[in-house]
C-alpha cells in the first residue's frame, strides 16, 4: 500500500558511467529523425560543382550587399573560397571588405592566416607589411609578424620589423621579446644595447633593474655596477625621484650579497636610507633588516631596527601628532641609541649626532602644545617638558639649557588655570642640585604666591626639612594652615614635626588649634593623632579628658571602644618620670597598668549610650569588643553578663500598604528592650527559645531563656550563644 511518500534512495553511490551535457547532446544529433536533418548534397561532376559554387556565391554576395558592413559575412565569404581553393577569389574579397573597413584587425588576421594555409608565404609577408604601416599600434600584428620571419629563420628580417616596431616607442613586452629574439640566439650585445635603448625612452626603476640583473646573469659584474651607478645618478637628489630610486637601491644592494661583498651591500643600504625620507622608505627598511639578520654584527643589526622603528613611529606621529604616547616612545629609543653609542666608544662627532637627534625628537614633540586650556590635556604633555630637562641635565650635562627648558614650560602653563606642582618642585631640586639654594626657594616661593596648592605646599616643606631648616619648615606651615585650615593632615604634619622636635608644649597647642576648627576634613584623624599623642607621652589624665570631650562631640561607636580599650590597657609612664629615671645605659620603657573596671564601667556607658540613641548595630559591635575584652581580663561571670546582652536575629512579617505583599523584615532583639517595651512578648519569646532549646538537646536553659534569667539577675542582658538564631513572628 502506497502512502504517497516518496522512495527512498537506497544506493547513493554515483553511477559507474558518468553522463556529460556534451554526450547527450551527441546522441540527440545521432539519434534525430531523418525527415528533420539537412539534406546533403552530392557533386557528381565538373559541372555540378560549377552550379553549386555559382549557387553560393549568389548567396554571399546577396547576404554582403544586405549587410555590407559586417565584417562576419565576409570573413565566410573568403574563407570559402579559398576552402574552394580559390585563392584569387579569395583575395579579391578580403581586399573588397578591407575597402570597407581597412582597420579591422580581425579582418587582417584571417587574410594572412588564408595565406600562410594556402602556403602564399610573400603574400602573407606583403600583408603584414601593409597591415603594420597601416595600424602600427596593434602589437598583435606586430607579434605574427615577427613571429613569422623567426619561424622561416629569417632572423635578420626579424631583427628588421622589430627596429620597426621600436620606432613606435611600444610597451615594455615588444622591448622584452627583442631581448628575448636576441637571447635565443646568444646575441647578448645586442640585447645590451637593446637594454639601453629602452632605458632611455622609458628610464623607470623597474627596467633599470632588469638590465643590472641581465649584466649579472652573463657574467658583466663591472657592467651591472656600471648600471646601477648611472640608474643612480639618474635620479640624483630629487625628493620625488629619489623615492622611485628605491627598487634601484634594494635591487644593487641584494646583487653585492649575492656576489659575497657584504660592505657593497652595507653601504648601499645605508646610503639609500640616508638620502630617503624615513616614512617612505619601510620596505628598504625591511630589506636592510633581513640582510644585516644574515650578515651582519649586533651593533648593525640594532642600528636597522632602530630606524625601523623609527619609520613606524613616524607613521603614526603623521596621523596624530598630539599622541604624546607615541612621543615618549620615540624620545626613548634616542635615548637607548645613545646610551649603546657610549658603550661601544663612538667618536665625539658620532655621539653628538645621536645626542642631536634625541633633541630634535624632543623639540619636535614639546611642539605639540594641547589645543585648550583644559588640565586634563596637558598632563602627558608636560612630563615632555620634565623628561628633557632631565636628560640635559643628567646624560649631557648642559646645566643652562636644563633651566631654560624648565623656565619656558613654567611660563607656558597657565596656572591662572591650572598649574603643575611637580614642574615647579622639579625646577627648585634642580636649582638645589646646582647649588643655587636662594634660586630653588625663590622658585617655590613664586610657586606658592601665584598658584597654591597643596602639593607644592608639601614639597616645598619637605625640602627646607631635609635642608634641616626648621624655622622655615614652621613658617611653611603657619602658610599652610592659612591657606587650608581644614586640612586635618596638614595639622597632623605640624604637631609630628614639633614632636620630633621635642617641644611638646608647640605639639599640644597646635593639636588644640586644629580641633577647635569649625570645619575639618576627616577631624577623626586630627582627635586619633592627638590622643596618640598623649598615650605615647604617658599622660592618662589629659587623654581621658580629650576622649571625654571627643565623646561630648561624636558619641561614635569607635569612639567608645577605642575609649575602653585605652583604659583597659597599659600605657608608658610619663615622659617626665622617665626623664627622671633615666639611666646610663637605657632599658625599654615602663608601662602602667589600664584599670579594667574603669574600661568596663566605659564600655557599659557606651552601651547605654547607644542603647538611648536606638542604634542597634553598633551594639552589637560595642559587645563584640566587650566580649573579647571580658574573655581577656574578665572572671567567667562577666563574660556571661557580655554575652547575656547580645540580641537575637527575629523575623517578622508585615504587610505593604501600596503592593499589599507580605514582607520578611529580619530585626535584632535584645532581651532588655522587650522587656521594658512589651512584657507580654518577652515573655513569650522567653518560653518560645525555651521550648526550642529544650527539643534541639541543649538542655532546660539556653537561648533568650539564658539571656532572660541573665538579665533578672544583673538587669540587663541577652544570649551571645543565640546571635545567629531565628524567632519567626507576626
């Protein structure tokens, strides 16, 4: 039963016998009926044929005046007659259509191709004649020309219609099948001279190779340098002819390296590429890099890739001149190409050419002033600027130009706009280097009148310190502070020196100076420094008092722990009662002890103060510290009253007004909220972690249970053991 589906081909492999297009078409013409095909003709006798041949002609000659100008029909005309083997016939009709259109290469092919067939060589040769002078820019009537005396051996009648055909000034393949004529037939003079013949009506760099690379494959070395030379001289100095020349020179310099002489080579290679512009000249580049690869030392072959890159940086400085990026590379590899001159011990002339280009890269590159006066522009701009003053003054040693460089970058910023500290800071070291202290103050000074900044303030400071000029440094300060009171690590910096310094009567008015700022930045930092300050003195008292009042001010969390803590540990003694103890030889200094009560009673100060603020997180933080404090110092009650304050994580469900979903909120407990808040939940939650305790195992007491007796019986309290536990509520 058929499903109307189609078969399945089981056999996909292809047939044995393959069936072209071509042999269908074959058996269709073998196979055609024969009322369809053309009756064929039989010639019996002379007279016969003369009626079949009169019959065509009238044909033809009918269809040709019908159509006169289509060469087509009497291309057949003639064809079939000199089928016929009448050739004078045949004749007479190609010279009747060359009546009619005389340039008809096609027409001038068939006439000589019906000649040669019918054995008519001087016709032909008169035809080709007639057909060159005629149309002498067809090289294909010149080709079977000549190919036709070549063929009959009559080479100096070829040698004849190729000076012929030169006259006309042809393209580059008749000069080459000249050659090719003369070659065939060992006359390598002549094709010499053929060579220098076409050099002079085309002189391009391509047929100048050709003829040096002709001379060397006969064995005329002295004649190949001798072309190569006067390809050179030709194209002498000439920015655009030069840049032809460049076949020339590549073509020359692989000819010495075959012939062995390596210093040809090298020369050649290194004349070119000094008379041709390093951004056109890439590929000579890659020539001379792959022979000194092959031929020459370390020193020649880094030379090469230096001015490869070179080539390569220039290229991309031509697209953007402004890519600094790029400028910095460029200024580095001068600089490591002078650096390798050194080393190998160049003369002085050589040195200071490799030292002339590295400031060409770089008056080249601080030419590039960014177009705006925006400091986001200028900043890779002016470490140009820096990077050449640094190389004066430390590789040549030419002190004058190093300052003039930093004087023209400092007068070309703007620093009504913007300004840079780092010039100017770079600009006075140089001057203190130099010797010239009043110059590099003087420098700093002007810095600071015209553009302040915080980064000019520190390196200034930071110079009169390490010049040990303390008075200054204090009066940098003083300057400092005027120009940013709010600067809490500038203070810092100021009560550090008078530290150093030993007067700590300045250290603890500047410290009180700089809290009683109405405005800081970061005043955590400044009331840190100054309680460190007095805990490393030794003086309990007056850091207590200044916790105290940093307390009155922030109540912070970290505030209270650092507060505990500091009494809870030991401290050294004051620094006068050291100055009294002091011994010849010095021992480590003594520590007093901390008062834990004193650090519990502040870290129970801190929890209620938190607790009234109802911040819950950063009780939990408090007790955390608390914890490990009373594991520290602390007896094992303590730490249970510690851990019995810890909340516990509750989750409760509520309903949102706008959505009407109901949302999980995950909320802290302490015990001691509860129970003041709601004594009903407290008391429920108390048997609710009681219940749970009791089933998972960990006995009748545990959980806010614990923390609720805890509390009974000290006042306050929760379970640290249940911090992580969940309490599920509505």
């Amino acid at each position: 039963m058929q499903d109307g589906r189609a078969p399945r081909i089981k056999n996909r492999a292809p047939a044995a016998i393959q069936v072209t297009a071509e042999q269908l078409l074959r058996d269709a013409q073998e196979r055609q009926e024969s009322q369809f095909r053309a009756p064929k003709q039989r010639v019996e006798d002379f007279e016969e044929l003369h009626e079949y041949r009169g019959r065509k002609r009238e044909e033809f000659e009918k269809r040709i005046r019908q159509t006169r100008g289509s060469i087509k029909e009497w291309l057949q005309y003639a064809n079939w007659e000199a089928s016929q083997g009448e050739f004078a016939r045949s004749r007479s009709v190609f010279e009747r259509a060359l009546d009619v259109d005389p340039r008809s290469v096609q027409l001038w092919l068939n006439y000589t191709e019906m000649e040669l067939k019918g054995r008519n060589v001087q016709h032909a040769r008169n035809l080709f004649d007639r057909a060159v002078t005629l149309l002498p820019r067809i090289d294909q009537l010149w080709y079977k020309y000549v190919y036709l005396e070549e063929l009959l051996q009559n080479i100096p009648g070829a040698r004849q219609v190729f000076e012929r055909w030169m006259q006309w000034e042809p393209d580059d393949k008749a000069w080459q099948a000249y050659i090719k004529l003369e070659q065939r037939y060992n006359e390598l003079d002549r094709a010499s001279a053929i060579y220098e013949r076409w050099v002079a009506i085309r002189p391009e760099p391509r047929v100048w190779v050709k003829w040096g690379k002709f001379e060397e494959e006969r064995g005329k070395l002295d004649k190949a340098r001798e072309v190569f030379q006067t390809a050179l001289e030709f194209f002498g100095d000439d920015e655009e002819q030069i840049e032809k020349a460049q076949a020339v020179f590549s073509a020359f310099a692989k000819m010495e390296t075959r012939l062995k002489e390596h210093e040809r080579a090298r020369v050649i290679y290194q004349f070119a590429l000094s008379r041709i512009p390093r951004s056109k000249s890439a590929a000579l580049y890659a020539a001379y890099t792959k022979f000194e690869k092959q031929h020459g030392t370390r020193s020649t072959l880094e030379s090469t890739v230096l001015g490869k890159r070179r080539i390569q940086y220039e290229d991309e400085l031509a697209q953007d001149g402004r890519n600094y990026d790029v400028w910095f590379d460029y200024a580095r590899l001068e600089e490591g190409a002078l650096q390798d001159l050194r080393e190998e011990g160049v003369t002085a002339d050589e040195e200071e050419k490799a030292i002339g280009r590295v400031r060409e890269v770089y008056e080249r590159a601080v030419g590039q002033v960014p177009p705006g006066q925006e400091k986001r522009h200028w900043r890779r701009y002016i470490f140009l600027w820096l990077y050449y003053a640094l190389f004066e003054e430390t590789e040549t040693k030419d002190f004058d130009r190093a300052r003039q460089i930093y004087q023209t970058a400092v007068n070309l910023v703007p620093h009504k706009r913007f300004t840079f500290a780092k010039l100017w800071i770079m600009f006075a070291r140089f001057e203190v280097r130099r010797l010239d202290l009043p110059a590099a103050r003087k420098i700093l000074g002007a810095a600071i009148g015209m553009c302040p900044k915080e980064a000019l303030f520190k390196g200034y400071i930071q110079l009169e310190f390490d010049l040990r000029e303390f008075d200054r440094v204090r009066k940098l300060y003083e300057k400092y502070l005027e120009f940013d009171p709010t600067n809490s690590p500038a203070w810092i910096k100021y009560a550090e020196l008078e530290t150093q310094l030993e007067d700590f009567q300045r250290t603890r008015a500047i410290f009180e100076l700089g809290v009683s700022q109405p405005q800081l930045s970061m005043p955590e930092l400044l009331w840190k420094a100054y309680i460190d300050f007095e805990i490393e003195e030794g003086e309990r008292e007056k850091a207590r008092a200044l916790f105290e009042r940093l307390i009155a001010l922030s109540g912070h969390v970290k505030v209270w722990i650092a507060y505990a803590s500091f009494e809870g540990e030991a401290i050294p003694v004051p620094r006068a009662e050291r100055e009294e103890e002091e011994e010849e030889e010095e021992e480590e200094v003594k520590m007093v002890e901390g008062d834990v009560d004193l650090a519990r009673s502040i870290f129970q100060r801190g929890y209620n103060d938190l607790k009234g603020k109802g911040l819950k997180s950063e009780r939990v933080a408090l007790l955390e510290v608390w914890k490990a404090f009373e594991e520290k110092h602390g007896t094992s009650s303590d730490l249970e009253k510690v851990q019995g304050m810890f909340p516990i994580v509750s989750r409760k469900r509520r309903v949102d007004s706008e959505s009407g979903q109901v949302i999980e909120d995950w909320d802290m407990v302490f015990a001691d909220d509860e129970r003041e808040s709601n004594p009903a939940t407290f008391k429920l939650l108390q048997m609710a972690h009681a219940w749970k305790a009791q089933k998972a195992g960990n006995g009748p007491l545990s959980g806010f249970t614990a923390a609720s007796k805890a509390t009974t019986q000290e006042g306050e309290g929760d379970d640290a053991s249940d911090v992580a536990s969940s309490h599920d509520g509505d």
